[in-house]
C-alpha cells in the first residue's frame, strides 16, 4: 500500500524528500555551530602565542627593547642606556623616536663605551653621572633572572657602568628573553666580577675561599671582554682597564645577598654582577607572548 501511496502521490513523496533534506541541513549546520563555538577557545586562546611564534631570538630582544622605550620612556627624561645584544635595540628605539620626534628634550647615559658609540650614532644627546646623578629610567639586559628577580649580569664585560648608572635611577626596567628566567641563578650562566690587574691570582683564590660561593671556580677571562667565551690568548680588559673573573657554579647560589656581600669584602674586586634587590621590572619574550613581572 505504501508503493501505491508514492507512486498516486508524487508531490506528496517530492514534499517529504525535501523536509528530509532540509532537516538534514538544519542539524549539520547546528552540530558545525557547536563544534565551531565550542573550539573558538583554543583557537583563540593562543593569540599571545601567535605574537611570538616563529620568532628568532633577535627577533624576541627587538620586541622587549622596543616595549620597554615605548613604556617608560618619555620626553624630559634623563634614560641609562645598557649594553649587550638585548640592550641594543632599547637604544636603537630611542634614537628612531628622537628621529621621527616622538620623543624631545632626552638626556642619556651610556654603560659603555660600546653603548656610547651606538648612541652617538644615532644622535642621542649623551651626558654622565658627574652632571646627572639621578635618572628617571634605565634600561638593560640581563644574563640571569631569578625568581625574586635578582639578576646576573657582566657577560658583555660592563657590568661595573651598568651598576653605577642603574643603581642611581628611579626605575631600573630589565629586558629578556625566556632563556633568561631561572629559579636560582649559579649553573645558568658564571658570576662576572671585575678586579683590578694586581695579583689577581690572590684574588681570584679569595673568591673561590668565600662561603657563599659554594666551591665555584674561578676563571680568568681571556680575548674579547664582550663575552665569556674563550676567543684569545690575551687577558680580556674592561672598559675601566680591569681584568674580568667569571666564576662558574656546579650548585645554584642559594643567598645571592650574603654572596654580593661577601664578594665586596674581598679586596681586589671592584664590582660584581649580582645585582640584588634593584630590579622594578622585567620585560620577558618568549613562547609564550611578551610579559611583564614587577618587583
């Protein structure tokens, strides 16, 4: 009977075949809105990620050095200039933004003479500590960052400039890349200290003597004063005519405040690259997006 029903009643059979149809249209349009709706999250939810996916390293120091000139870097302002690969492009951004003259009336100061030559390069109007012993903003580099955000620096040898400038600012902003961030600092990367040529050997016996240092070995640093590599046969010379000691720790420095003290006790030093208790914030770049960790 159902054949006789179809074939006298072909409209009726047309009819039906299109509610199927459109039925079937309805519930995959719904299913595809849910299944859409229901992944836009993890879609979306990386978008910090996509701002830094691919990126080369340089690419992750010019995104933090950028960001933190566009922050904390306004017209008026006295700026310490750091030094290293990070660093650089803080500076490159200054000297584009005085260019283009979003930026005026910009005294700054170099932590070496690596970062002076930059500077001048792009016209930046530079001064000293001897005229400007207060900054509103210094910007720089680190080699390690702890988790209370102590610091390791020196790997570009300046690390007695950068301490003197950074330490007279109001705000102090350390710019990374991910590679950077460590629990404890130690293993991660050595202890750069600064010492005067005389009988060094002495020193350096001193350092590795102190408590605090946990049995790190001291290492004359040799070739160029801008990294810790061995790249020649002479003794690396600092920008303040010293001889550079790395030390290299097996075990992670477990007080990094009893550890500078000791360190300024030992006569021959003239400054170390723990820099405790000085950071305002960091700028990281990594995987994970650009972030901000404040002291």
């Amino acid at each position: 009977s159902l054949s006789l029903s179809l074939t006298l009643s072909p409209h009726m059979l047309l009819r039906t075949s299109l509610l199927f149809l459109l039925s079937t249209v309805f519930q995959s349009s719904r299913a595809f809105t849910f299944l859409a709706s229901s992944s836009r999250p993890s879609l979306l939810a990386p978008t910090r990620l996509m701002a830094t996916a691919g990126l080369s390293q340089d690419e992750l120091k010019k995104m933090v050095g950028y960001k933190a000139v566009d922050d904390h870097v306004k017209s008026g302002m006295v700026v310490g200039l750091g030094t290293g690969s990070t660093a650089y492009f803080a500076v490159e951004r200054v000297g584009q933004k005085l260019a283009s003259g979003e930026l005026t009336d910009i005294l700054a100061i170099p932590t070496s003479i690596r970062t002076k030559e930059q500077a001048e390069s792009l016209n930046i109007p530079l001064v000293t500590l001897d005229t400007h012993s207060r900054l509103d903003v210094a910007i720089d580099g680190a080699d390690s960052v702890d988790s209370n955000l102590n610091l390791v620096k020196g790997g570009g040898g300046a690390l007695f400039r950068e301490k003197i400038v950074e330490a007279a600012a109001d705000k102090f902003i350390v710019i990374v890349d991910q590679s950077k961030m460590v629990d404890k600092m130690g293993p991660h990367f050595p202890l750069p200290i600064e010492c005067l040529p005389f009988c060094i050997e002495h020193t350096m016996r001193c350092l590795e003597a102190l408590p605090a240092m946990q049995g790190a070995k001291a290492v004359l640093r040799k070739g160029s004063s801008a990294n810790n590599k061995v790249d020649g046969d002479e003794i690396a010379i600092s920008d303040n005519n010293c001889y550079l000691v790395d030390m290299h720790f097996d075990k992670p420095i477990e007080d990094p405040v009893a550890l500078a003290d000791q360190i300024n006790k030992v006569v021959g030093t003239v400054e170390h690259g723990l820099f405790v208790g000085m950071t305002t914030s960091v700028i990281i770049a990594g995987e994970d997006g650009v972030q901000v960790k404040d002291a």
